[in-house]
C-alpha cells in the first residue's frame, strides 16, 4: 500500500505542475469562445446571434454588450422548455438532470446540469485534487485513503423524462468507476431519503471505513461526526478514522463552525473551502497559506464581475443594465463584485446572487463576500430577506402588532444555533403573546422555505424574539451614521454586530 500511496502522490505532484499552461486572462476568452460555438445553433445562440459574435473582432466585447444580464426568472423563460423535454434550447441535445434549489420566491429553482456541466464538476474534483499537493503536511498515506462525501441523496426523482434532485446528490450519483474504490458512504447508503437514516447507516458502517478526507456542509458534518463519536462511544473521531486529515467544506461560511470542529478533533485537519453551486463548480481553495478560493476558470464557466455599488442592483433585485460587468482582465483586488456566469449547462449571463472579491488578481483568487439578497445561511437555511420580509407582513396581518423594522442573526447560545430576531414597533404598550408571534413567525418561514425547515430540524436549535420600540431602531442607525457605518440597520446582522447591538439595546 504504502508503494500505491508514493505512486498517487507523485502523479498528483506531476499533474499539478503540468496543468493550466494558458493565463486566467487566455483560459476566461476561450472559455467563452468554446461555448458560443457550441451552442450557436440553439434557440438561445440563434436568438442572440451567437455565430455573428463570433465573427466580430472582440468577441468578449461584443457578447457584453449583446446579452442581457439574466436572474432565474429570466433564465426559467429558456429552461422551462428544456424541463419539458425539449432539445437544443440554451445548450445542444436534451438535458437529463436538474439541480432543484431553494429560491427566493415561493417556488423551488430547477437548474438544468448538462452532461458536459457533470464533466466540469468531475474535472473540479481533480483540480482540487491536484492541489492537494500544496498541502505538504499531509502524510503519504492520506492518497490511498477513502473519501466521505456526505451531501443530497443520490435516490433522484424521475420527473418529465430528466432526473432532478440536489446538485451534490446528482454529482454523486454520476461519480466515475474508478472512484468508487475511494467513495463512502457507497451507493447503497448515499440513496436512502431519510437523513437521520441516511446517517445512522454511516454510524454502523462507520469503524470498517479508513476515511482520510471529509466533504459536506458544515452543519450536516457536524450533526454526522458526533453521531458516528456518540454510536462507538468514543470522545474524538480520530478514534474511529485515525488517518482523517482534511476537510473539504462548501455551502455556507465554514468559520464560525470551526471551534465546534476542533472538539471532535484530536489530531490536526486541514480545511479546504470549495465553491459548489447548483450552477457549477466554481473555485477552489488551492494553497493552505490562505482561505481564499481559486476561480476554475478553464472548466467550462466564463465569469464576469460588475461592480456592486449602491446602484447595482434594483428595487426588483435584477442588476441595473446601466452597470457594465468586466472580465477577468479588468477586475481589481479588494473590491466587492456582483458574480455573473454563463456555463455548458446554458447560463448566459446568469446572475448566481452571490458578491465576491479578489484577494488576489494574480492568481485568481477570492471569497464570497455575502448575497445581493442578503441570504442568513449560517447554518444552511437559506433564509432570504424577501422570505424575511413575507414573514413580518404574515404578523402584522394576524397581530396587532405593526412591526416597522426587524434585524435577525444566527448566533450560539449554549453551544447551539438560534435565529434571534428583534423587531421594532410603534406602540410597547400594546400586549403581546411573544411565544405565540415566534411560533407563528417560525412556522411561516418553514412553509415557505424547504432549506429553512430542514434546518430547524437539525442544526438550528431554537428561534428567539424580541420585541423593542422602532425608535431603537431609529437611535441605532443614527450612531452608526455618525461612525461611518450604515446608515440603515441591516435586517441580516453578523454575530459581531448583533451583540454590539444587544449591548446597545441594554443600555437604552
């Protein structure tokens, strides 16, 4: 075994140095000259004019300044007929799967996942595999040891003629053969339904796995890992995996579970932060000197980036057409950007929702910054303020509360996820049932959001609610102002800032 290890090893540290010969700028024009080609005669390329583009000189240039920008109502125009078993509508052939997401409205998004985009997944992977080699304080044996990929079920739902489900249970379920001698939990596990059974079965095969490496949402992990500690009665999970020495992690923010990791930890784990959409794998962490992610920009996705400044995006949540997007060559370190797409699944311009900046242009390296709809997605609850917004107008209907402002944060109490809301009203002195509003508040938001109940029934514990004047509201925004903070509270708060607004409150 350990000769097999020294092989993988050295062909990793091979392929890693013989990759990506051409320049971010060089792979991003190819990239987009590829796709142009290969979808010109769809509906969309004939719609657009795609076969003209590419007889123009500048081809990037006249492809801005051609296409619309798209948000998913705009791109569900085009994909619903593909849905319905359509061929050649913004990508050749029929599409046979779809990532199904949790939107923003009151509806679930169905992203389409051509065979090509199940190829760029696939070779993502083995980008982020062959950085690995950067990794130099992983231990030989590490390249023979198996992979826990613990994500959607891989059971998919046959709908229309395609397959749908989420897209990490559809990348599952379309691993290569040759990673199947890596893959746990398996195929058999990895297709149950049920979660909680889905991870029992992972707790009683647990001990005959040698896992090296881990992936999965944070929260879903965590949950994992202390059930497979609490089924063996052991007080790390090194007692079971031994050889576990890197996390891969993607979805929401890995930072605030990292202090709950260290408990179940009793050797070192390297992180890997990814960047897995329903639309795409887009970026990587490649070097363990930083958390900053790589842009995959030679993999079937062209970016662009449009400045996100006050004006960036409408009242409708569309960009504003007035805001030029730039390509990969133009874009400068620490500013923050709106992240646009178009990929071999046929996004043209796709507006993802999420804003990023680059730490470092040379590499083309960045971190997602937040969402243009300012997402609470701390635990994978996917909670967007339109969401939040539809719940406080829910309570004003059914109580006479009148609420004129509302913040929420995901904080710890008790070593546990809450969502703690404050909401400001006109009147205190009105009498009001606060078990009842967060029952009924709770209740709304699991009904309209799927993400947001499947978190409630496992990493996020408890909903808490105040309710304080508006004018707090009022008095908060006016300090901050003077501070050169915002000069409107944001209705999604990082934990920093809720206590420093707790603190606030207590003092008034």
């Amino acid at each position: 075994m350990e000769i097999i290890s020294n092989i993988i090893k050295a062909a990793i540290e091979v392929g890693s140095k013989l990759k990506r010969h051409e320049t971010p700028v060089e792979s991003q024009k190819e990239t987009l000259k590829e796709l142009l080609q290969k979808s010109k005669n769809t509906a969309f390329g004939k719609y657009y004019g795609f076969e003209s583009l590419l007889n123009t000189k500048n081809f990037q240039q006249e492809f801005a300044k051609e296409i619309p920008y798209h948000d998913y109502d705009d791109m569900e125009f085009w994909w619903r007929k593909s849905y319905e078993g359509k061929p050649d509508i913004c990508w050749p052939e029929k599409v046979d799967n779809f990532a199904v997401s949790s939107g923003t409205t009151g509806h679930s998004k169905h992203i389409p996942v051509t065979d090509e985009m199940l190829e760029s997944i696939r070779n993502a992977g083995l980008q982020q595999v062959l950085s690995l080699s950067n990794f130099k304080d992983l231990p030989e044996s590490f390249y023979t040891k198996q992979i826990l990929m613990l994500g959607s079920s891989t059971n998919l739902d046959e709908k229309a003629g395609h397959l749908e489900g989420e897209i990490s249970g559809i990348s599952a379920a379309n691993i290569p053969n040759w990673f199947h001698a890596f893959y746990k939990p398996g195929q058999e596990i990895s297709s149950i339904d049920d979660w909680d059974s889905r991870v029992e079965a992972i707790a009683k095969e647990a001990k005959n796995w040698d896992i090296g490496s881990i992936s999965g949402i944070p929260s879903w992990i965590e949950l994992m890992l202390q059930r497979v500690m609490e089924y063996h009665k052991v007080d790390s999970i090194h007692d079971i995996w031994p050889n576990l020495a890197v996390y891969t992690s993607g979805g929401v923010a890995l930072d605030p579970y990292k202090k709950s990791f260290e408990k179940l930890f009793s050797k070192p784990v390297q992180y890997i932060d990814t960047y897995l959409a329903s639309e795409g794998y887009l970026a990587t962490q490649v070097r363990p000197e930083t958390d900053a992610m790589q842009l995959i920009y030679d993999n079937g996705v062209y970016f662009e980036f449009v400045p996100f400044d006050e004006d960036s995006i409408l009242e409708s949540g569309k960009i504003n057409p007035e805001k030029k997007a730039l390509n990969i060559s133009q874009v400068e370190e620490g500013k923050e950007y709106i992240l646009l797409i178009s990929t071999v699944s046929g996004t043209w311009r796709y507006m993802i929702g999420d804003t990023i900046k680059f730490t470092d242009v040379g590499r083309s390296e960045i971190k997602i910054t937040g969402r243009t709809k300012f997402f609470l997605n701390v635990v994978g609850s996917q909670l967007s303020v339109n969401k939040m917004d539809d719940a406080i107008e829910s309570l004003n209907e059914e109580f006479p509360i009148n609420i004129k402002e509302f913040t929420v944060a995901a904080v710890k109490e008790n070593d546990e996820y809450i969502h703690h809301w404050y909401l400001g009203v006109e009147d205190l002195n009105k009498g009001f049932d606060h078990s009842e509003i967060k029952d009924h508040l709770d209740q709304k938001l699991k009904n309209n959001n799927k993400n947001y109940k499947v978190a409630r029934d496992k990493a996020l514990k408890d909903v808490k609610v105040d309710i304080v004047s508006v004018d707090q509201f009022i008095a908060w925004n006016d300090q901050n102002k003077k501070k050169g903070g915002q000069v409107k509270m944001a209705k999604v708060m990082k934990e920093e800032a809720f206590r420093e607004w707790q603190e606030f409150i207590a003092n008034q």
